[in-house]
C-alpha cells in the first residue's frame, strides 16, 4: 500500500510570491491534515480537510489556506510569502473523520529568501 | 485544551544501552496518546499508541511506553539502543471523542546514539 506523498520535495521561493503545496493521501482515506515544523517552534496544525471541505484551522493567517479535491488529495497554498514560512510542511492522512491515527507524508520543504 | 513536555530536548547514549523519553501531557479531558519518530530529512512515523486497555503499549522497533494517568506521563523507553535509532521523537496527545481534532505535539526529543 503506498503511504501518504507529497510534493515537491524542495521549494524555494522568494518573499511576496506564492507557494503551493500538494498531498496525495493513503488510497481510502478521506481526511487530509497540514501541518507546519518550524526551527524551534515544533509541529503546529494548519488545516484539516474532509470529504472536500475545510473542517478545522489552527491559529495561522488566512493566507494559508487551501483545498481537497473529489479524489481526496488536497493542495495548500501560502500566499504573499513571508521569510517566516521556512519550514518542512507536513501532510497526514486518516481513513475516516473518525480515526485518530494519522499518517504522515515525507514533507515539502519551503524555503523562502 | 491540551499541551505536551517532553522534558530533555536531547538525549545522548551509547550503543546497547538503554533509554527513557519522557513525556508529560495537561488536558483537562482524556486523552490519546502517540509517540512518533522522525529520522534526518524524512516525515513523522508511528512507534507506538495507547488509546485504552494495557497502560503498557509495545511498538514497532523495540520501543514501549507506560501511560501513567495519575503522572498525566507517557514515557518512551527501550532496553538496548542501536545506531539506527539516532532520531527525533515526538509525543503527542488527540482528545477522546473529538475526531478530527488535530494532535498536539511536544517539541521533540533528539536521541543521538554513538558507538
């Protein structure tokens, strides 16, 4: 079974600019969470989707945000880019909104000049 | 709400000895709780997870934890350390009965194993 995936890998961007993100999560499971690790500031949670629509969002500006397509994976972008968005962003999936263990994705890194 | 200490932020140890993580949780509901390893430039892996039963949880590689309700711990441990087990460990706590809540993270533990 393949795992959670995301891509691109590496992303470097220049402050202003925009940035998107994409997740494919496990075949099966519906909910998709974004989460963000920043140098020193641990994991902290972004978004969280299910069947399509946003169903939570942690304490990050609007100009994170992002979208869950009728396949399940989902897309997060970041908007006017800021040097503190560097950080490795990592997507989890579950099988249900009911599930509680989360898979993880390798993680994008942004980087941000 | 919920938050999570994982009280040393690095732990050094050599080679076959062994080691505790530990990990304290504040909620004032119940809690899941998950520890997660992290090796060098890879995403978050599942060790291991008490969701009820057994206090005494047994993971993939070796690792085991305790939940200890009356400490609010859920302490990581294992007998015998190998190379391969240099990495980031994270504990992390899901409130019961609030699917969908994402999980709480502490802000990591750096196990570096040496020779």
């Amino acid at each position: 079974e393949a795992g959670v995936t995301q891509s691109p890998t590496h992303l470097i961007k220049t402050r202003g600019q925009q940035a998107t993100l994409r997740c494919s999560p496990i075949s099966g499971h519906t909910s998709v969470y974004w989460y963000q690790q920043a140098l020193g500031l641990g994991l902290q949670f972004l978004l969280w989707y299910d069947e399509g629509e946003e169903r939570n969002r942690g304490n990050f500006p609007p100009r994170f945000s992002g979208r869950q397509f009728p396949n399940y994976s989902s897309e997060l972008n970041v908007n006017a880019l800021e040097l503190e968005d560097s950080a490795l962003y990592l997507c989890a999936s579950t099988p249900t909104v009911s599930s509680y263990e989360q898979y993880f994705g390798p993680g994008t890194r942004l980087t941000v000049t | 709400a919920q938050s999570v200490t994982q009280l040393d932020s690095q732990v050094p140890v050599f080679e076959e000895a062994p080691v505790e993580l530990r990990c304290n949780y504040s909620s004032s509901v119940s809690v899941y709780l998950f520890w997660y390893v992290q090796y060098p430039n890879q995403g978050l892996q599942l060790l291991l997870k008490y969701l009820s039963g057994s206090t005494l949880v047994k993971g993939i590689n070796g690792f085991e934890a305790e939940f200890n309700k009356s400490q609010t711990s859920f302490h990581l441990r294992k007998p015998s350390v190998h190379i391969s087990d240099t990495a980031e460990y994270f504990c992390a706590v899901s409130p019961l009965n609030q699917a969908g809540t994402a999980l709480i993270f502490g802000k990591g533990t750096t196990l570096s194993v040496s020779s």
